[in-house]
C-alpha cells in the first residue's frame, strides 16, 4: 500500500471527508468584438506566470485547481489583438473561473489582417478537447514546420514544409515534408480553421522526408512548381540547397518530383561551392505564371519579386539558356510615413477583384520585430513599379517571416486574400516560445476592400475594383 492510499484511509476512517476528483476545466473563449470570430493565438497569463494560450476555436480549457473560484487576473497578449489598457497600463481582464463554467474575452484587432488559425503543428484543437470538442480532429504527428511552398499539382494541392520538429526527438526531419490536399481545401474563410492535410507518411503512418538528396546537411526546397513537359503531363519540380553548419549552402541543383515513390530525386548540380564561384541565378522563390503580349506563358520566380524567369514548359525549366535574369525592386515607399521599405521575403500574386498584382512580403531589420512586420502594396506589372506600401501585421517580440500568398484556394473574383508565415521566437528577443505555436505556419486574412488598404489603391489607381 503506498503512503497516499494509507494516508486517504486514515482519513476515511477518522471520518475526514477526503476528495479526489479531478477538477473540471471552465472554458474560455476568446472572440474577436467586432464579429465574434474566435481568435487563435491569444495568451492569458495569470499573477503567477501560468499560461494559457488559445486554440484555432480561440478555446482555453482553464485548470487551475487553486484558482479557481476566485477573481483572476490575466493578461492578455494577443500578437495583434489587444483589451483597453487600465489606469496603470495593464493591459488585461479578470474573470472569475469556475468548474464547468464559462466564459468569454472580447478583444479588439489592431492590425489590418486577421488571424484565421493554425496549419500545421500538434494540438490544432488541443483546448477544445479537454472539454469534450473537436474530437474528430486527427493529430499528423508534426509539432513544427517551417517555410512553406505550394503547387497545383495533377489536381491537387501540394504543401512542402523546411525543416519539421517531431514528438520523439529535438532533432527532427531535415529534408523536407509535404502533404496534399483539395485545391480548395477550405469550406469558408472564418476561424476556426479545419484544413486537412494528407501526409507523405512512412508505413507506420509517421510523416517523413520527401527530399533526400545525396550529400550531408539538410535538403532545403525552393521554386516549388508544377510545369508541362512536351507530352503534356504536369511535372512538379524544384531548386534545392544542401545546408552546412550554420546555415549556408555548399551545393545548388534541380530535383524533380518522382511520382511513384512519392521522392524528390536530384537532376542536375548547378553549383557547389567548392568551385569557389558565386552561385549563378536559378529559380528560387515563390514562382508565377504570367502571358505576354505575344500570348507566351512565362513563370517568374521571386521572393518577393521576380529575379528570374523562362517559358512554362518543363524543358524550358532543364535548360538554362532559356533562364533571364530579372532585376528586382529594391525597396518601397511606406504609405504612413514616406520612408524606405526594404523586402526580405514573400511572395506575389495576380488578384482578379483588384484587377492588380499585389503582394505580402516581411521588411528587412522592421520596428518593432526585426524579422516580424508585414507589407501589402500593388502594382500593375509583376515587375513593378510597387507600392506604396501599407503594414498590415505586427507580432508581440516575435519573428513571422517567408510569407506565402494562397491565392487558388480562394474564388477568382473575391475580396478575400490569404497569406501564411512562419510564427518563431527565431531571430527576436523572445525567449519564451508560444506553446504549440511557435515554429509553425499561421494562417491570415487580407480583406482587399478594408480601407485600410486605400493607400495602396490610390497609390496605382482603382483598377476597376469596387470601392468599399
């Protein structure tokens, strides 16, 4: 008998009560307040330094047995959602949690995007199913995935992730994962977000890699795209790096999508840094399909704007005589205040409702996050003149960085555009990552007739969109 079982019947038998029911969760909700969208992402932090953080249904399942029926104070830190600070700057609420309560914080949006959810990563729903919700959601046993690609492929969208963290140990998948869904996997585009993905998984059902090419260090993928071959069959191809400590490249080349296998296979090495040369340009970035005066299709690879581009055929893809190389805009003028914005990464996009390119891309060295801060600017050629431009998203101390435009999952025509980044604690003055969230991809919302955006309208004209 162990000393708890000896120590409750003692009790029992001196006539104390004794109980040992496990407490039962109050839910929290947090909503946005001017729609009553749930909002993913929001941490509440009690006077002790416990935390709860949101899931995609903005639910928290509040456990705290020594709490719980007495006034709490949380602070709310929202990464773009905030409540009305107090008398002395505190930015926070108190509630008063009981088991099997409920009940709801309202926060407003303080920046131009919305937050719909994340993608990927372990405990999607993890809140909501302490309370008995959700529990149809499948875990892909994936806790992290960094910088997303994205293709239409045969009928199907493709996702391929960096680096990938797992659940059974620190170092995880380095050569790339990937999974398809439908080309419109997404039934509307409020929270919470439910998007389904099917990995490229081993026997076992654990997800694997996708890109082990030979040579040491990880495989990073770039220029994800699907191209015609002269047969007329899609073929899914990119560029790739192989990575030596810290983070640089020591080979360049082409791989191409194995169809049976389900493999990237390594086509041909265009650089190895042992030659002692510069990299020549290749297709890297986020590439996009454009038709010139001629009626000729183009793809142009940027990140975010274009820097090379060759016809849209597969054998155009293999010979690097048809490659240009493309001089990219080097900063854009910000709306707010007329200073030098500099990209580092994103991707373009043509919007049919704007009748305009438009583009999502993160500043070089932003305010407050260095590697944090979100732009939108138009332009009427893919390159350019751009901007200006207009910061839509801003994160609390945090990195957010390669964003990634999902313009075929949406319908042609609409107002809706959404984008999806890397959330990481890399690279910030943030030494406590966001449980669940950080190193994943983080779905968000642009509403192309918020007048928040007018700036970047009135920058270019109205391009025939419709006036909110």
């Amino acid at each position: 008998m162990t000393f708890l079982s000896r120590y409750v019947c003692l009790m029992v038998g001196l006539g104390v009560a004794v109980s040992m029911a496990a407490v039962e969760p109050c839910r929290i909700v947090v909503v946005d307040r001017e729609n009553g969208w749930p909002v993913p992402m929001v941490e509440l932090r009690t006077t002790h330094n416990v935390r709860f953080v949101s899931d995609n249904a903005g639910v928290i399942a509040f456990d705290l047995p020594e709490l719980m029926g007495r006034e709490v104070w949380f602070d709310v830190v929202g990464h773009g959602y905030a409540v009305p600070a107090d008398g002395f700057g505190q930015r926070g609420v108190r509630l008063m949690p009981e088991p099997g309560g409920s009940l709801v914080v309202e926060v407003d949006r303080a920046i131009v995007a919305r937050r719909l959810g994340r993608i990927t990563g372990g405990g999607i729903f993890a809140e909501s199913q302490k309370l008995g919700e959700e529990t149809d959601w499948a875990e892909s046993g994936i806790l992290g995935s960094d910088s997303v690609q994205s293709a239409v492929h045969r009928g199907r969208y493709y996702w391929l992730w960096g680096d990938t963290v797992v659940p059974h140990y620190p170092l995880g998948i380095f050569d790339a994962t990937s999974a398809t869904s439908g080309v419109t996997p997404l039934v509307d585009f409020e929270p919470p977000v439910r998007l389904r993905l099917d990995y490229f998984s081993r026997a076992d059902g654990n997800p694997r890699a996708v890109a082990r090419l030979p040579g040491s260090g990880p495989t990073w993928l770039t220029g994800y795209v699907s191209l015609p071959d002269s047969s007329g069959h899609a073929r899914l191809v990119a560029s790739y790096a192989k990575i030596e400590p810290p983070m640089d490249a020591y080979e360049r080349g082409l791989c191409i999508w194995n169809e049976d296998t389900g493999n990237f296979e390594r086509f041909r090495v265009l650089w190895e840094k042992s030659g002692g040369s510069l990299p020549p340009p290749f297709p890297r970035g986020h590439p996009v399909f454009v038709e010139d005066d001629k009626g000729v299709e183009w793809v142009l690879y940027g990140d975010p704007f274009p820097t090379l581009r060759h016809p849209a055929t597969f054998e155009a893809w293999k010979d690097d005589s048809t490659w240009e190389a493309l001089e990219p805009q080097e900063s854009l003028v910000a709306a707010e205040d007329g200073r030098d914005v500099v990209p580092h990464s994103g991707s373009i996009a043509w919007n049919e409702w704007r009748g305009r390119w438009v583009v999502v891309f993160m500043e070089y060295f932003g305010e407050p996050n260095a590697f944090g801060e979100i732009w939108y600017a138009e332009a009427d050629d893919p390159a350019g003149p751009w901007g200006p431009a207009v910061k839509v998203l801003s994160h609390d101390r945090y990195t957010f960085y390669n964003p990634r435009i999902h313009s075929s999952i949406t319908p042609e025509n609409s107002p809706v555009l959404l984008f999806e980044g890397t959330f990481t604690k890399l690279f910030s003055d943030q030494h406590r990552p966001t449980p669940r969230y950080d190193y994943n991809q983080v779905l968000y919302r642009l509403d192309l007739d918020d007048p928040a955006l007018r700036p970047a309208w009135d920058s270019v004209g109205n391009g025939g969109a419709t006036d909110p």
